[in-house]
C-alpha cells in the first residue's frame, strides 16, 4: 500500500461545548461523537479514542481482524466501567464511533451509531457505512415520509458505553481494493447538516491539495452547522 497522509478538523458548531474526538496515529484513525442527551458526552468520545489508540499500542499484531477490534472494543468498555465506578457523575455517558485500521492485507473498518466513514475514488462512493439509527431502521422497513423521520433523526440504536451490549459492524477491505489516490473520509453526523454526498465527491476529486480539500469542506460547516463537526480525511 503507498504511503498514507490524512488532516482532520473538528469544531464546537454553535454549541458551547465540543463533544467530538479523534485520534490519528500510525495505521489507526478514529472519530467519536459524544452522545447528544446524555451527560459528559466530551468525556465519552474521548475516552473512546484514548482506549483504542492504547490497546493498538500496547497489543501489536500485523492483521487487525475482526477480533482483534472486538478485543479493543471490550477493553473500551471496560474503561468505561473503571472510569464510572470511580466517577460515578458520569454513569450513562455515551459515545458513537468509527474506525479505520490498515494492515498489511488492506484496512478494517469498524462502526457504532451513526458517525460515518465513506471510501471515495474519482469523485465516486465505493462504500459508506450504514448507520445504527432508528431512521434508517425505519427506512429500511419501507417507511419513506421524510415528516415521520424529522423528530428522531437523533435517535441511535447502538453506541459505545459502559453497558454497551452491541457488537461492531466491520467491512473489511483488501490490499486489492484500494488504489492510489483513494480517499477515507470520517465524519461525525454534525457534518452531514451542509455535506451532501454529492458536495464532498466534488471536493475529494477537486486538484487541490489535501490541506485546501480539508479547508473548503470545513468552510460548508462552519458557521452554518448547528452540532459539532469532526472529520478525518485519508489519502492513500
């Protein structure tokens, strides 16, 4: 695989408090979205993202299988136990989150809630994940009034806490099918308010360089988002 380079930016929008996160390190990046109604969400996303990045670093291993990120996802939630149990203001906080992790064999990616991560080549979507939301239960089971779904656009159906009983998804993507010049683009849902699909294919396939792709799409969200925003953008 060629050598990878990303840039991220995350943002408060016109909330007072920014309860995304993000990590980015050798093979492994992450966005977290603290989840909205709950309290201490900040803590959350970035207790998640800290968990992860040390059980990558303290557990090395050439392949991240399914297992292996279901092992992360466990020593995450335990945290998140620990953490409650000597903290106990912060019972019930919550988190969404998605990760991309590259081995020698391609890259795993794994999911909760409804934080997005798109894989984009030529200004065209090759994949996105499918988010655990109750609109998307909801459309998936043929209900198609846009009205109906307005109120509960919010609503999740799984994230990462300390009595998380969910499992990730995973989609896992190999060596094969990823080419030079691909894009992996991470977002919390607060980005998707002014991104449309259509908006980042033509920013992702622009000639510009990765920091000025970067730059215009944080010019769409900032001052017009009303939740937090926070993206990654890979290139391989």
């Amino acid at each position: 695989m060629s050598e990878i380079i990303s840039t991220a930016y995350t943002n408060s929008g016109s909330r007072s408090i920014n309860e995304d996160a993000y990590c980015a390190q050798e093979n492994l990046y992450i966005v977290c979205d603290g989840v909205g109604g709950r309290a201490y969400g900040e803590v959350a996303s970035k207790l998640a993202c800290s968990s992860i990045s040390d059980y990558f670093k303290s557990n090395s291993t050439k392949i991240y299988e399914d297992n292996y990120l279901s092992k992360a996802l466990q020593y995450t939630i335990e945290q998140f136990q620990e953490t409650e149990n000597k903290y106990p203001e912060l019972k019930k906080m919550a988190t969404t989150l998605v990760l991309i992790a590259f081995d020698s064999i391609g890259a795993n990616i794994a999911w909760l809630g409804d934080s997005r991560l798109y894989h984009i080549r030529n200004g065209q979507i090759l994949f996105v994940t499918e988010d655990h939301s109750l609109v998307n239960d909801l459309r998936k089971q043929g209900e198609t009034n846009e009205s109906k779904l307005t109120g509960i656009r919010n609503f999740i159906t799984n994230s990462l806490s300390a009595n998380n009983k969910g499992n990730f998804s995973f989609y896992r993507i190999n060596n094969t099918g990823i080419q030079k010049g691909d894009y992996f683009f991470l977002c919390t849902d607060g980005v998707l308010e002014n991104i449309t699909d259509e908006i980042l294919c033509t920013e992702l396939s622009s000639k510009n360089t990765l920091k000025e792709k970067a730059q215009n799409i944080f010019s769409f969200c900032e001052g017009k988002t009303g939740d937090n925003f926070t993206f990654q953008i890979i290139q391989a």
